[in-house]
C-alpha cells in the first residue's frame, strides 16, 4: 500500500478477529498455567490408586460378572482404603462369589497368598455353593490362593499371621440364628488372633438406621455401624478411619438389600481397624 493511499478503517468483524488474533497466545498462555496448578492434584488422584490395584482391577481374566458390578462396588478405591499390596496375606472371609479374592489375588501378586474361606452355614445358598465352585476353578490356575470351607470360627483360622483381614458384607449374618449366631467376641477374636501385630481388620457392610431393632441382620440384613465399632473394639482393635466411597444418603434404610429400588445401591460404610502392634520389648 502506497503512503498516500486512504487507510481503510477495519469493520467490526475484522477488528474483532484481529482482536483474537491478539488474545489468542494470552489465553493458551493461561490455559497452560492452570494446567500446570492442576496438574500435581490431578497426578495426587492418579497416584492414590497403586499400580498393583490398578491392574487388578484392569486384569482382562476377571469375568463380567465381576466388572459389570464395579460402578457401584468402586474396586479401586475400596482396595486402596483397604491397603492392600505385593507380598500381602490376606483373608478373604465369606468370599461369596470370589469378586474380591480375584481382585486380591493379582493385588498381593505371586508373592502375596489369598485364603479364601467360606462359613459351611451359608453354604446352604445356592449362590454361595456357585460362587465356591467358580472360586476353585479361579484356584485352579493360581497357586497364590487357597479356598477352604469351615464353621464360622474355624474359618477365621490360618496357617500363618495375616496382614489384613477383610469382610464384605457378611458381618451383619453373624448375628444371624442361622448362623448359629456366632459368639460375636469369640470372632472378633479369632481375627485379632489371626493377624499380626500392627495388621488391618476392615469390614464392609449395609447400614441399618439408628435405633435399629437387633433382628435387622436377617430381616433387612443390615447392621448399624456403631454396633460394628464397638464389637470390634472390644476385641482389641483400634479404630482407624472410615471410608464414604460407598454411602448414599438416598437410601431410605427402611428397605432390604435386596430390594429392586435399593439393590445394589444401599448406603455401605467402610471401617477400618488396626491390631496394635507390639511394645518394644515384647
């Protein structure tokens, strides 16, 4: 353009696009700062599930049955609250139908051992008598693991101190008359028996509303988190924490788990506790 040519004065359109242009490095400059802010939480949330839990959840040999009920039982972080790792031996009480002794079994690794047991009592459902046939196949080609069937207490029995113990929603069926009942302080016992100094008992389970009427194991089979506490504490266990990953505050808690409005959507507590571990010179 020649200097005695009339400058054209932009419209509205140009100047707005020249505008753009102009903001453009501004904005991908801020965009790149808050991606740097983020970044170290969004890598804290990755690095909270171990690698070892990430691909138990992840191993392709897990049935559908099992990954098809991961959205509401949240694997990952169920067994991240747990602690579970390489080289672990855990208890996998009343292992149902062997959704988390699979998770455990690629968790603990080929170090680590499973002992999946399961009370003979409820060996009178034929869901459970499922789940324990498909569990010695999974046995069959895992030698980290082994299934055993006992009463209540003797399988609460190991041949060796575990690191962890683990009950997921079967502690409100020891109250149960067809569960005996279990002496409840004789189990909680035996877990404490079972584990090694400093290891984790933690107990999954439906909540019952407060003020709850003892028969609400078997009639909705839930059990109020307090009862759990303090029975569990009176064994010897201190209490860690717990987890809400699986609470729902829309649960009603006035229906059976197996209800079709609720199921498979009750409000759940995690407890954890520890075995104290022993004093110098014990």
């Amino acid at each position: 353009m020649s200097e005695s040519a009339p400058r054209r004065i932009p419209g509205p359109t140009e100047m707005l696009s020249e505008k753009a242009l102009i903001m453009r490095p501004l904005l991908l400059l801020c965009a790149a700062a808050t991606l740097l802010v983020a970044s170290p939480s969004a890598l804290a949330q990755a690095s909270a599930i171990p690698p070892s839990i990430a691909a138990a959840v992840t191993d392709p040999a897990r049935p559908a049955t099992d990954t098809t009920r991961d959205a509401n039982r949240k694997p990952a972080e169920t067994l991240a609250f747990l602690g579970v790792k390489p080289g672990d031996r855990i208890a996998d009480y009343a292992s149902g139908t062997g959704y988390f002794t699979r998770l455990f079994t690629v968790a603990v690794g080929p170090k680590g051992h499973v002992y999946a047991s399961v009370p003979s009592e409820l060996f009178t459902f034929a869901g459970i008598v499922k789940g324990f046939t498909d569990t010695q196949a999974w046995v069959a080609g895992h030698p980290n693991v082994t299934l055993s069937l006992g009463t209540a207490l003797a399988a609460a029995r190991y041949p060796e101190p575990l690191d962890a113990f683990w009950i997921g929603q079967n502690y409100h069926d020891l109250h149960d008359g067809f569960m005996g009942p279990v002496d409840i302080a004789a189990f909680n016992k035996a877990v404490f028996s079972a584990l090694k100094p400093g290891g984790i008992y933690v107990v999954l389970d439906h909540v019952a509303a407060p003020g709850s009427p003892a028969n609400v194991t078997d009639t909705l089979h839930r059990i109020e988190p307090g009862v759990v506490r303090r029975e569990v504490e009176a064994a010897g266990f201190v209490f860690v924490g717990e987890s809400r990953i699986l609470a729902n505050p829309q649960d009603p808690h006035s229906k059976g788990v197996f209800d079709p409005s609720i199921q498979g959507r009750t409000d759940q507590f995690l407890f954890k506790f520890r075995k104290p571990a022993r004093k110098p010179g014990q």
